[in-house]
C-alpha cells in the first residue's frame, strides 16, 4: 500500500476539523468533594476510592484556585487549614535500571545492601543510590555528580565497568546506555562484590537503582507541583503524604501519612461528543477504511490536539457506518463520524 497517504497536506481539512470540533471536551471539570472529618491519608485515600474516584489530583493553578473557592474555612480550621490531597512520596518504588526481567533469577530484583539506617530520604530529596567500597548502599539525591558502574550482559554472563566521568544519577543512566547495556544492576553477592572490587577507598558511585519520588495516588502523569517554599523536607524523617495549605493559598505541605486532616476527594466527569467530518481524498489509491489507515489517522488527529494543548487523557475513536466501514463516500466527498471523549 502507498504510505504517502500519511503526509500532513492529505489530511489537513480532517486534522482542521478535529481541532475545533474537540476543543469543547476540554472545558470538562472534575467534581470535588470536601470531607472534614479527619482521617489518616490511607484512610482518606480508601474511602475517595471507594464513594467517588480518588484523592483530589490538581494539574494545574485553576485546580488549586477552585479547591481554595470550595473549602468552608470554618470546618477547615479544625485540621489546622490543612486537607489531603492524593500526592505521596513512594519511598518503596525502588527498582533497575535495566528492567530485562529474564536478566533475574526470582528474587534477585529485590536485593538489596543498605547501610543501617538507609534509605533515609533525608529532606525528602533522595531518590537514587550510590555504592562504597564496601559494598553498602546509601540513598541521596539524584542531582548529585559521581562516576558510575555500567554492566555489560552478554547472555547469563555480566561484567562491570565504572565510568570515565562524574555526572547525575540520569546522566549516568544515558551514558551507560549508550556505551554499554545500562546501569548496574546487583543481584546477589557475588555482583556486589564484583562492584565493590572496582570502587577506591572513600569513593562513591551510582548504581541503577532509583526510586520514583513524589507522585499521584490516581496515577496521573502531571507534573504541577505547587510546594511551600523548602518543602517537601522529610522532617523527621516520616513526611511522605501531601496535604494542601489552605492559609498558604493553597501550597502543599508534606506530613506523616498517620497524622489526621480533612481531605479532598473528586470525581471524573466524562464527556463524549460526536462530530461528522469531510474529507478529500486526494491519492485515489488509498483505502480510508484500512484498519491500518484509520487507527493512524486517529494518532495524527491525538498528536495535533495534544500540540494544542489537550489534556492526554482524551479518548478519541470511530463510530462504524452502517456495514462497518469507518468511511462512506457521498458523491464527491468522504464523511465520518469521530468520537471524542476526555476524562478530566
């Protein structure tokens, strides 16, 4: 089949159409509900999942902005003008860089040789471990500069090699990628010997271990974050729940996951529209109703609507004609119908 079908002129009069047509579904918002009976953020966190969708997920300042709009400031004050929201630092994420499951005996993805007392995540910032010369483990921060240990798989054998240079926990990760096959993944003993051999006394380097840090208990992938200046800090040690502050125009705050506050929770609205749109065909030698052709026609129409500045959770999908075709041509033009659906 002639793939030039897929050039952006051949479309333009469908992507054009997409674009203003499910403009609309972007204007969907979320239903938040406040509950100012306190509870610990895991308790709060099952009875959202349970009586709507989740903790309150904000993606942006019109979110935090409606949330300071919907409180009673009167029932707020009894958790100190503090409610949880669904972000929570995930100090137990911590997995390989390289994620090759058959690179693992059962049981090897989990071990681990920390020092007593780590990972401590000191001032909630640590999310990438580092290696002595004695084989103990440490959490710190991913931002800092060390050299690294790659590895080299060649079927069950596995060699290590440090790094020529200092860089980041992520920068590190690229580089051995590239030269190599990735960071260093130690699953045994035997690997973390291997690795402590390499390592000079009172030197320090990256192994592929890291953790996600704080993230949204629904899942979402927004990266809006909205802290009090120098939080989140981990104080004491036990700070991985985030709870909104509502005499701080709405900043988050980081507490003990077991202390009590109010909490938000919301609900997902979801709108599904249908528009009917034309196209011209201008290569007669394509077939519109190829699978093929319209599941691509779907991911240019999602990739333009992204570009301009639609929420990724838009669903977008055909509504079948009569005998199944996606497609019907009406004298001299084609037309179909595009179901657009956007959870918000």
């Amino acid at each position: 089949m002639n793939r030039e079908w897929t050039k952006m002129d051949r479309l333009l009069l469908l992507l054009i159409a997409a674009s203003r047509a499910c403009a609309a579904s972007s204007q969907v918002k979320r239903q938040y509900h406040f509950y100012y009976d306190a509870k610990t953020w895991t308790e709060a966190l099952q009875f959202c999942r349970e009586k709507h969708t989740d903790l309150a997920t904000i993606h942006s300042m019109e979110g935090v902005n409606t949330l300071m709009s919907k409180a009673d400031s009167n029932k707020m004050a009894s958790s100190g003008n503090r409610a949880w929201i669904g972000m929570y630092d995930d100090v137990d994420s911590w997995r390989w860089s390289l994620s090759d499951r058959s690179f693992y005996d059962p049981g090897e993805t989990e071990f681990r040789r920390w020092w007593a007392g780590e990972p401590d995540n000191l001032n909630s910032k640590e999310s990438c471990a580092r290696i002595d010369h004695r084989g103990r483990w440490n959490d710190v921060s991913c931002m800092n500069i060390l050299q690294a240990i790659c590895c080299n798989v060649t079927g069950p054998s596995v060699s290590f090699v440090p790094t020529p240079t200092s860089t980041t926990w992520t920068e590190a990760q690229s580089y051995c990628r590239e030269h190599h096959t990735d960071l260093a993944s130690v699953r045994n003993e035997a690997d973390n010997q291997k690795i402590q051999e390499l390592i000079a006394p009172g030197h320090f380097y990256w192994i592929g271990l890291s953790r996600e840090s704080w993230k949204w208990s629904d899942g979402g992938n927004s990266s809006f974050r909205y802290w009090v200046s120098g939080k989140p800090d981990n104080y004491g040690g036990a700070e991985s729940c985030g709870a909104m502050a509502f005499d701080h125009g709405g900043k988050w705050d980081d507490y003990p996951c077991d202390s009590t506050k109010a909490f938000v929770c919301y609900t997902t609205r979801i709108s599904k529209q249908v528009f009917r749109l034309s196209v011209q065909k201008k290569d007669p030698s394509v077939d519109l109703n190829d699978p093929a052709v319209t599941d691509d026609i779907l991911e240019q129409i999602k990739q333009k609507l992204k570009d301009g500045g639609l929420d990724e959770n838009i669903k977008l999908s055909w509504r079948k004609q009569p005998g199944g075709n996606v497609f019907q041509k009406l004298k001299t033009e084609e037309e179909d119908d595009l179901e657009c659906r956007q959870e918000d």
